[in-house]
C-alpha cells in the first residue's frame, strides 16, 4: 500500500471513531448526569407555624389556690 493509500485509511478509521465517541457522548451525558449529581430538596416554609402546646407546671400544687 502507498502512503496516501494507509494516510486515507487511518483518517477513516479515526473519523469513525470520534463518530462513536461522539454519539456515546450524547447518549451518556444523562444518563450519568443523573447519577452523578445530588438530589435538590426544597422546603416549603410554613407561614401558619404549629400551635404551642400548653405548659403544664411541674408541681401539681403551684396552680390550685391556697
């Protein structure tokens, strides 16, 4: 084989191969986007907080009168 005839024949190859690469690329950039990257939570802030509960005095005694 000439050497234009081998040059022809590794510029083929190599253009099939950044072909594949390229489609790879595009098919497993989601797929591993998904993967790779954390989970965003969100919080929604409640504008009506939880009633507090009552206080309930340790000592049975301090709440009756006299």
């Amino acid at each position: 084989m000439a050497f234009k005839d081998v040059l022809s024949l590794c510029g083929r190859i190599g253009l099939i191969v950044a072909a594949f690469a390229f489609v790879a690329g595009i098919i497993a950039g989601p797929l591993l986007e998904r993967i790779w990257s954390s989970p965003l939570t969100v919080t929604q802030n409640n504008d009506n907080p939880l009633p507090v509960p009552p206080k309930v005095p340790a000592d049975p005694q301090t709440g009756k009168p006299g």
